[in-house]
C-alpha cells in the first residue's frame, strides 16, 4: 500500500497576495496592538522584577518585589481582604439585581420600554457623576437619604464614613449601575423558547416554578458570563472608590486597584506596582477557572455536552 | 467582452478609500496662525485659538525668541492672572527679555510622567521637589547662584534653603510662596458663641482641649455639627518637604534624619502626639469626622472653616490673604495666635519657614533662564505683583522687614512670630516623605478608633517607613 506523506503545500501566488494584503488592511490595528498592548504588557513583566521610579532606569531586583508584597507588606493583607469582600459579595449580588430587574423588564406592563431606559440609565453615567451625586445622596449630615431617615425619626446612616458600611454601600451603588448586564439578561430572557412556559403551565407550574425551573436554567450561560465580567470588574474598580472614599474610612475601601495606584504614581514604586499588576492576573485568571470548572454544575448549554 | 464589477473590486475599492482617507486625516495640518505678537503694554501672548477647553492651555509671556517651558500646580489663575501682570514690569524684560516663557498648570502625575519620557519641561514649582532631587533629574544652580549680583544666601530666611538642598547642593531658590507655616487660626464669634473668653486663647493642647470640648457640638441625632479643633484638617494633615510636620514643631523632634537616613518615629513625644490625637477625636468621634468633611469638602484642606463648622485649625500665614478672598464675611472674627505645645513646653514659640523653590529638570537648553527667573520673582516689584495677585511672600528678608501687614488682616501675628519664635524648625527632606505621610494617616485613625495604642503606632510607623525607605533603595 502506497504511503502518502503529507507534504507542506506552498502559498499559491494568489494565496500569498492575499495574504500580505489581508496584513496590510489589519495593521494599524496591528501596529496599536503591537505599541499599545503587547509592548507594555512585555515591559510591565520585566519591571515587576526591577526596583524603578520612573525617573531613574530599572534596577533588577529579581523576585524582591514579589516576596515583599506577600511576606512584609502589611497593607497588603487588608487590600486582599477588602478586594475579597467587594468581589465574593459585590459580584454575585450585582447580577442577581440585574437578572430580576431584566425579569421584570420581561413582562408585558404598560410603559415597559420607559422603564427599561430608566434602569438602564445609570449605567450611561459617567463614573464621577455617579460619584459625586452618591457623595450627596449618602452624606450623613446633609444627604438625601438621611435627611429622609430623620425625617421619619430614625436614626441616621453613616454609608461611608463608618468602616463597615462602606464597603456595602458601595456594592449598593455597583448594583444600581448594574444596567449593561440588565440589557444582556433581557436579550436572553426574550430568546427563552415560549414552548417551554407553555408546556410547564400545562403541568401546572406556578409563575415560581416556571422561574426557577426555565427561566433561570435557560439563562444560565449568560448569568455565567455576567458573573465572571462582574468579578474581573470587581477586581479592577478604582473610580468610585477613589473619588467616594479615597480608600477610607479606615482603609475599609481600600481596594486592591487604588493600592496598586498608590505604589505606582504616589510612592513611585512602579516595580512593585507591576508586580501587584500581575499577581491580580494570577489572582483573576484562577478565580475565572474555578467559575467555570464550577459552572458544569449549575449552567445547562441547550446546544449539546460542553 | 467588459470586465466586470465585482463585489470584491467593489470592496477592495471602498478599503483604499478609507485607509487614504485616514492617512489624509493623520498628515500635518496647515501651520497654525502666528500668535500676536505681544504690544509693549501688555507683555502678554495668548494663542490664537477660541476654542473652549477643559484642558488647561499655556500662558504664554515675553517676547523673546528663547522658549521657556514652566509647569506648577498653582491653580487656575496663577499662569494667566500673575504672570500676565508680572510680564508687564519693566524688570521682566530686563530678566527675561531674552525668553518666552509658557506657563502651564500640571499635575503631579503629568510631570513625572513626562520626566519618565524623556521630554519634561524646562522647571517647575510647587511640586514634591525631594522627589527630583533625590533621583536625580534636576540641575544644581550652585554655580549660577555663586556668580549672582543680586543675592546671596544669607538674603533669604535660612530655614527655607532646606526645601531646595539637597546632598549639599542648591537646586532652586526660595521661590514664589515661602515664609512661615504654622498659626492657629481661630474663629473668635463661635469661641465667644459657646461662651468661651477669646482673648484666653489656649497655649497647650491641654488647654485646647478644654476649649475642645465645649465648642464641639452635636444635634439630636448626634451628628456633628461644629467641630471645636479638627486635628486631622490643614496643617494637621499630614507631612510636607515643603511645609514640615505639626507633632515635629509641636513636640519638638526630627523625625527623619537626612544625613543617616535614619527614622525617629518611635520615641516618646511621637507617642504623646498620638495620645493627644485620640483625645481629640473621642470628643468628636471618628465616623463623625469622616461624614463632616465628606459634607463640606471632600476630605481634608476643604471649606469646613469657611462654612464656619470648624472653630479651630493650623494653617499657614498664606490662609490671611486666601479667608479675604474666599470668605471675607468671617474676616473680622479670625485671629491667629501660636500653634500649641504640650504641657512640659508651656511658653515655647515655635515657627517653621518653609516654601517652594524652582527646579530645573535636566535636558533643558535655557538655564540660565529659568534661573533668571528666580531672581526677578524675588526682586521687590515682582514680589509685590506676586503677593496682591496669589497672597504669595517671598523668603527675602529685606523684603519681609519692610513690608505693611496692615493690607491683609491676621498677617501681623506672622510676621511678628518671624521675630519673636523662640524655636525655629525647617522642613525635613525625606525622600519617600508621600508614604510616611500616608502611613501616619492610617496608624493615626487605628489609634482615633482604639485599633492600635499610641505606642503600637509609633512603632509601627517607625517600622514600615524604615522597610520603606530600603525597599526603595535609600538605605541598605
């Protein structure tokens, strides 16, 4: 029997041409992603690995800055804690508050398309109006909310000037901009196959049964992908947070970002600002995997065994 | 037969054009409209544009054909309002006749970022100058200085020198804003309101305290609504190269010793400053202090004085001419008296002359210009325009004997402290003085919230600013 080996074919001229001016067509964005992108996440590596203030050239340290961040660095450990809480908290939360207002955004009421531009307003906003208008709502001498409070005779809310409730209020703030994931949640929810509600109303389903049992499963994939954007979000939040509390009170917001500002920009410590710069990939790109070896449990994909 | 037009000609077509397209919109523009050229009047060159923008644009001054970049953070009105009238003054030509110099507000940031580029801009002022000197990016004016026929060292008020020297070398000259730094202003119509004699004003912080506790109000809900002292606002707030430390005059300690590189946090009077902190603050309460000046400011240097629910604070002699211009309705009642002390220093005056100075960045093709600079803002007409325009004095101490605190209400008490201090401090030049700054305000809040003892704090910011300081290659 004749044995056919395989041989590497050459690019036809034709080929070849298309080639080079498909490259040609793709290389300002190439170029910008080459300068932009790879570049600096090149140089970001070898930083990490250098003693360097921006203003004198790179001393290569070796795995110092690494050791120092886990070994010696006491704010460390707080950053970590408080990024923790945001995320493990923040994150879920945020998506089940999108997932229920796109729910209710689903059903047939007069004025529905009114109301799905109210909910998805504040995530237009830009962030430092967000900030600035929350500063006020939540003051606690002269904000909105409690002056409603005392209004009603209660007790006033120190929302961001008492250290365990800031971190909460900030959520808060996170889940009332959570319109981007509304909108995706919505696209699903209209691509739930109509059959399904009608064949469980004819079982005798309930509307909580319908929910629970084809609403949710049906939009599992896409509560997936909300839930690993809402943690890398998470991980990376620095306006509000900065422009609300400054990282107070008390270091209770102070974030894993805002530290990594503080190092790089106001202690000039850009190599062990980019070392953090990595760890938190190292950090998020673990947490991704764990979400999605953890999803096979929870997300049904109707397309088939993935 | 005719060839036929194809969707991928059609498409291949459409691609040259906008990829021309771009190209063309990326080319050079037309060059821009000369700028008028500056009348002999005015002195002043605005460029041509019209159009409106957040971004902040340069001043531009002078006429000369020698370009001088300058950068500060003096705020909107400082590049236009006074250099616009200090390029009016006939010694501006005889200065800077040779230059044209852009005046541009700048961040931080902004400037380090462009030094790390390679493309900084000829100087800069009030900036973390340390920062510079210590690694090495400014120019010495040593030289420039020795040759000079208009000052000499011992013109200006020694204590400011500290700000612009560094390992024995001059980098700049008292610049622009320098003089004293430390007062209690105090607003005597809320001391008389909640009975208190104003004219006993307190001398320790034990007798400040008193006063403290009676001043510091609530309402029913028990929010803050007066604060009596605010220990962390104004010059309370943290740690300056430019502007020294408050528990350093007060105390009376050093708290970095340059020529060692060597900390001295964790010693006794750095505890009893934080023991004082925390009997301050459980007067106040430390949620209430946070939600106070979230209201009246965001964080601390805010408004909370002008809006009359501060009573008493540490500030510097530039706070005279700033209350004329931001509240002159409380003018009348403000009086300025020395900071405190503790007890066992009853009768000490301390003062500290701080200020800025004018740095030359490397790379620059005109120093003689920007130390030209320095010598005409110190000359008496330009501090003079400088002083009615920003509230700014100069460190030139002919100037100082002679000048009329009668303009600016408040401004007599520092100039008669430049006399009668019985204790001189300067500024001490830490190189990572942004992180001890930083640490100080944390550990000083664990000890406010009974998180940390005021020995443990000591101790602690001893310690991390030490790693600190090796961690970024300033000791071993």
């Amino acid at each position: 029997m004749a044995v056919t080996t395989a041989k590497r074919q050459k690019m036809s001229r034709m080929e070849r041409r298309n080639f080079w001016l498909g490259l040609a067509f793709i290389s300002p964005w190439l170029i910008g992603f080459l300068l932009w992108t790879v570049f600096p996440l090149v140089s970001s590596i070898y930083y990490s690995f250098t003693r360097y203030d921006l203003l004198r050239p790179p001393v290569f340290i070796g795995l110092a800055n690494f050791v120092e961040i886990f070994t010696r660095d006491k704010t460390f450990g707080v950053v970590a804690s408080n990024t923790l809480y945001y995320v493990l908290i923040g994150g879920p939360l945020s998506v089940v508050a999108a997932f229920l207002l796109a729910s209710l955004l689903n059903l047939k009421i007069k004025g529905r398309s009114v109301f799905r531009a109210i909910f998805f307003f504040p995530a237009i906003v830009p962030a430092v109006v967000v900030a600035m208008i929350w500063s006020y709502l939540l003051n606690t001498q002269y904000g909105l909310v409690n002056g409603a409070l005392q209004a009603m005779g209660m007790q006033v809310i120190r929302f961001l000037s008492q250290p365990s409730l800031a971190k909460p209020s900030l959520i808060m703030i996170n889940m009332w901009a959570s319109g981007t994931a509304m909108v995706i949640f919505l696209a699903t929810l209209q691509d739930v196959p109509r059959e399904y509600y009608e064949a469980a109303t004819v079982d005798g389903a309930n509307a909580w049964h319908k929910f629970w049992n084809i609403t949710i499963p049906m939009s599992s994939p896409i509560i997936l992908y909300n839930l690993v954007m809402a943690f890398i979000w998470g991980f990376q939040d620095f306006t509000l947070p900065q422009l609300l509390t400054g990282g107070g009170p008390n270091q209770a917001t102070l974030f894993y970002s805002l530290y990594l500002y503080l190092n790089a920009f106001v202690y000039l410590r850009m190599g062990k600002a980019a070392a953090l710069a990595w760890i938190l990939f190292a950090i998020i790109v673990v947490f991704t995997l764990i979400t999605f070896r953890l999803s096979g449990r929870w997300v049904y994909y109707g397309g088939g065994d993935d | 037969m005719a060839k036929k037009f194809s969707r991928r000609d059609f498409l291949k077509g459409a691609s040259l054009a906008v990829a021309g397209g771009v190209l063309a919109a990326c080319g050079p523009t037309t060059a821009p409209t000369a700028a008028p050229e500056a009348t002999a009047t005015s002195g002043v060159v605005q460029p041509p544009t019209a159009v409106p923008t957040l971004v902040p644009t340069a001043v531009l001054v002078g006429t000369g054909t020698k370009e001088l970049n300058f950068w500060t953070q003096w705020g909107a009105g400082y590049p236009d309002k006074v250099w616009g009238e200090l390029a009016k003054l006939p010694e501006f030509k005889d200065y800077l006749g040779d230059y044209k110099l852009s005046v541009l507000n700048k961040s931080e940031d902004n400037l380090v970022t462009s030094l790390a580029a390679g493309v900084p801009p000829d100087c800069g002022a009030n900036y973390n100058y340390l920062d510079y000197m210590a690694r090495d990016v400014c120019l010495p004016i040593d030289d420039l200085f020795a040759a000079s026929k208009h000052f000499k060292k011992a013109d200006f008020l020694e204590p400011v020198w500290a700000v612009s020297t560094h390992k024995g070398k001059i980098y700049g000259m008292p610049f622009n804003e320098c003089f004293v730094r430390y007062g209690m202003m105090i607003n005597t119509k809320l001391v008389k309101d909640a009975g208190l004699d104003a004219d006993k004003v307190p001398e320790t912080w034990d007798e400040l305290l008193d006063w403290h506790k009676v001043l510091t109000k609530f309402d029913s809900a028990k929010n803050l609504k007066i604060v009596g002292f605010d220990p962390t606002d104004f010059m309370m707030d943290s740690v300056w190269s430019t502007d020294g430390w408050a528990p350093g005059v007060s105390w009376d300690f050093t708290y970095y010793d340059e020529a060692n590189a060597k900390f001295n946090l964790n010693n006794d009077q750095m505890i009893d400053c934080f023991t004082n902190h925390k009997k301050f603050m459980d007067v106040i309460g430390a949620d209430n202090l946070a939600g106070l000046h979230a209201a009246e400011g965001q964080g601390v240097w805010g408004p909370a004085f002008d809006a009359q629910v501060e009573t008493v604070v540490l500030q510097g002699y530039w706070a005279c001419g700033q209350e004329v211009v931001s509240k002159p309705e409380i003018v009348p009642f403000l009086k300025y008296t020395w900071i405190p002390v503790p007890a066992a220093r009853k009768g000490v005056k301390a003062q500290l002359a701080g200020g800025h100075t004018l740095l030359t960045f490397k790379g620059t093709k005109v120093p003689e210009g920007t130390y030209a600079m320095q010598e005409f803002c110190n000359t008496k007409v330009a501090s003079d325009v400088i002083f009615k325009l920003a509230g700014f004095l100069p460190a030139v101490k002919s100037y100082l004997d002679t000048f009329d605190t009668s303009t600016t209400p408040g401004l007599d008490f520092f100039f008669k402290s430049s006399k009668e201090a019985t204790e001189w401090h300067g500024p001490e030049q830490c190189p990572i003085v942004n992180f001890v700054g930083k640490t100080y305000i944390e550990v000083r809040e664990k000890v406010a919230r009974g998180q940390m003892t005021p020995q443990e704090a000591a101790k602690d910011l001893q310690d991390r600013c030490t790693e600190e300081l090796k961690n970024a290659g300033f000791s071993s």
